[in-house]
C-alpha cells in the first residue's frame, strides 16, 4: 500500500513529466514554424563539430589552439568486426605505452599541404598522424622492433584540420592495446617510414585502464578475458557503458 | 486516494516514462543554398550508378527543403576507390568547411573498392554482403549535414551489418534531422 506522501510525490511528479512534454513539444513546433536559415537552425539544435574535438581525435590531448582556417571531418560508414575477425585481419597484437604523438603529414611527396585554400587542396590529399608505441609485449606474431610506429588518419597544421570519427585517438603515456598491420593502402603507405595501421579503426585499440579493463569507444572488457580470449581464441564478453573510464 | 487519483498517477508514471529526447540525430553542418549538386566519378561501377541517384533521392525527398541533383561537373564527387584492404571502412563522406562556419564547402562520398567482393545490390542482401544503397545513403546522408544518431534502426546510425537492406530508406529520426537544420 502506498501512503498519501508517496502517491503526492509521484503526481507531482507525473505533472511535472507533462509540463515538461508540453515545453519541449511546443519548443519544436516553435522551431520547425519559425522561417530560419539552415545556419540558424543549426545554431539552435545540436552543435556542429568543434575544433576542440577535432584536435582530440588526432591529438588525443584538449588543449586550446588557434583554430586553423579549414577542417575537414571525415565520417565513415565501418564494417563491425568481432575478436576472430580483428584477431584474423592483424599481423601483430602489441601491449604498449604511448611514447610520442609526431607531427602530422600530409600525403604528399614532401609531407607538406598543397594550398591554402579548399579549392586548391588536392583531391585524395589527406593528413596522417604517426604514433610511437614503446612495446611491452607481444600477443601474435612478435616483431623485432621494440618500438612501433602506428599510423592515423587525421591531423592539423596551421591552416587544416583534419579528422577522421573512427579513427583511435591516442595520448602520450597511455598503455594500449593493438590490433597491427603493415600498411599496404594506396593513401599512406608510400609516405614516410616503415609503419603499421590499427585494423578496424577505432574497434582495434583498447586503452589498459589501471583497474583492470580494456576499454574502446563506449565498451569495455575485462583485461585477463580479453589477454584470455586472444591466446584461447574465442569471443570475450563485451559490455557497453556511456562514459569511457579512464 | 481515490481510484481516479491512482488512475491519474499510474497515467502521469506512464507519460515520464514515455518522455524521449527531443531527437536522436546529431547536426553538424549544412549548405546554404539548400540544394547541392554531386558528380559520379568514372571510377564507380555502372551497376552502382543507379544507387548514387537512388541514395540522394531518399534524403531530397525527406520532406525538407533539400535537393540533391546530379551534375556533370561538380566539385562534390561521389568515388570508387581502393581505401587499404585492411581497412574495415565500407565507405566516407568527406566534409570541408571553413573555420569560424558550419557552412559546406565542399565534400566527397566514397565507396571503398576492396570490398569489391562483398559488395550487392541485391534484395535481400545476401549474408555476409553489405549492401550499395545503404552505404550510399548514409554518406548522403553526412553530405547534407548530419552525424551518427543514436536510434539503432536509423539509417544514420554508426554501424552497418551485412545481410541487411533496411538503410536504404530513412528513419523517422533520419527525417527529422534533415528537417531541423533545412526546415521544410
């Protein structure tokens, strides 16, 4: 049996759900009547991309920065690819620490941007971020190198930025884990040293948090399963959660 | 309490839990004309030429005040290429704006050609194939200005599964994103 107290709360509760449906559809009925330009329209709905979050995804850092002139946002439709499939697809499986983030390149033959505007910029014109990953340990197929360059899409200059959505992010000093293969991609993989590719995006790189997770955008598994599942071969238990833990 | 003051309760329960988010679609750029022109590389098979034009129209007739139309000389191409075949990405919109604006300058939409092999335009889309239309809609669908929604089913959602052919026509959600930056 519920007292009166309760059964007050719940509808004061349930008219306050009401008053706030009424707003939020009177609000967007406002919205959709009101003769806006597509400028204004966004303005008043979700925000655009910012430079900030363009900076992070190639950076992996937030910090504040002129904002160069041009970005570029690259969006990409991904293939999901499970454990067997990224465990198939990759040459190597590496457990290492960022060591450094270099400065991003374009794909050019001497790594520089063509022009200074969007109309000069060439068509398949794209800029890389080269990562150092001091290795602690190899998972599949050990390598020589004790250190590893890992190549991203994306990047900034003084006038471009460039970003990719599925891209890996990276910070110096994070303790990853990688899905790796040699870049063999018409885009990239004639441009500068010798260097690898995270197999796919963004579902191939798990940040080792300190109490014991693996964690990718939105999911995460748990450390040993994942270690486990990848010598065993078999799919570990993945779990979603809103914000990434760090 | 009454039966009527339960009653009354039990709907106002019913209506917080019914309350959604005023969207699910993220908006991040537009064109300000209103109407953008595309061209068909040379490079895209003729098979998926029809697919281009199909996956445009979805989005020009999406009740906003948008058009798509397809150009012989456009800046804005839509091509097939080989993006690595270790790269799991099916296909891009590339976006170029001008800092300090949301205003597009400038896009392609990609298809990538490794996936020649996994790659239909059949319905249904066979297992284990991902289909042309779909892909294609969705990178329209950024090339008007929209990102990733949240609504699974919608055809802006992030993922793509094989097998399946419902992107091809937009969401209720996909709709309503076009319609928030256009207006109708």
């Amino acid at each position: 049996m519920v007292n009166r107290t309760t059964k007050y709360g719940l509808l004061s509760v349930g008219l306050l759900s009401v008053l706030i449906v009424g707003i939020v559809l009177f609000g967007n009925l406002t919205q959709h009547l009101q003769n806006n330009s597509p400028e204004e329209n966004l303005q008043q709905s979700a925000l655009p991309v910012s430079s900030d979050h363009l900076t992070q995804d190639a950076q992996g850092n937030s910090t504040e920065v002129d904002s160069p002139q041009i970005l570029i946002s690259s969006s990409g439709s991904l293939a999901y690819l499970n454990f067997t499939e990224l465990n198939q697809r990759s040459e190597s499986i590496v457990i290492g620490t960022v060591k450094e983030i270099l400065p991003a390149k374009w794909n050019t033959h001497d790594g520089k941007r063509r022009g200074d505007t969007i109309e000069n910029l060439g068509e398949y014109d794209a800029m890389y971020t080269d990562v150092i990953i001091s290795v602690d340990q190899y998972l599949k197929n050990p390598l020589e190198q004790k250190e590893i360059r890992v190549r991203i899409q994306g990047g900034e200059d003084e006038v471009v930025k460039m970003a990719f959505d599925s891209e890996p992010s990276f910070k110096e000093g994070e303790k990853v884990l990688l899905y790796v293969s040699k870049d063999v991609s018409t885009r990239f993989k004639d441009f500068g040293p010798e260097h690898y590719l995270v197999i796919g995006a963004s579902l191939g790189k798990f940040t080792l948090t300190d109490d014991g997770l693996a964690v990718r955008e939105y999911e995460y598994v748990d450390q040993k399963e994942l270690l486990d599942a990848i010598e065993k071969g078999y799919e570990p238990e993945i779990k979603s959660f809103k914000e990434v833990k760090e | 309490m009454t039966k009527i003051s339960n009653r009354v309760i039990v709907f106002c329960l019913m209506l917080l839990c019914l309350i959604c988010p005023a969207s699910a679609y993220t908006t991040q750029y537009y064109w300000s004309n209103g109407y953008v022109g595309y061209t068909i590389d040379s490079s895209v098979p003729t098979a998926y030429k029809s697919c281009v034009d199909a996956a445009a129209n979805a989005w020009t007739n999406a009740g906003a005040d948008f058009d798509y139309y397809s150009s012989v000389n456009s800046n804005n191409k839509v091509r097939y290429y080989s993006f690595g075949s270790q790269v799991n990405y099916l296909g891009s919109c590339t976006r170029y704006v001008y800092s300090g604006t949301t205003r597009l300058s400038k896009m392609y939409i990609d298809l990538n050609s490794d996936y020649s092999s996994s790659w239909s335009t059949s319905t249904p889309c066979p297992s284990g194939k991902y289909d042309v239309l779909s892909v294609f809609t969705h990178e329209f669908g950024h090339g008007v200005g929209l990102g990733h929604s949240t609504i699974t089913s919608a055809t802006m959602f992030k993922d793509t599964n094989s097998g399946t052919v419902y992107k091809r026509s937009l969401e209720q959600d996909d709709k309503n994103g076009i319609i928030a930056i256009y207006g109708t």
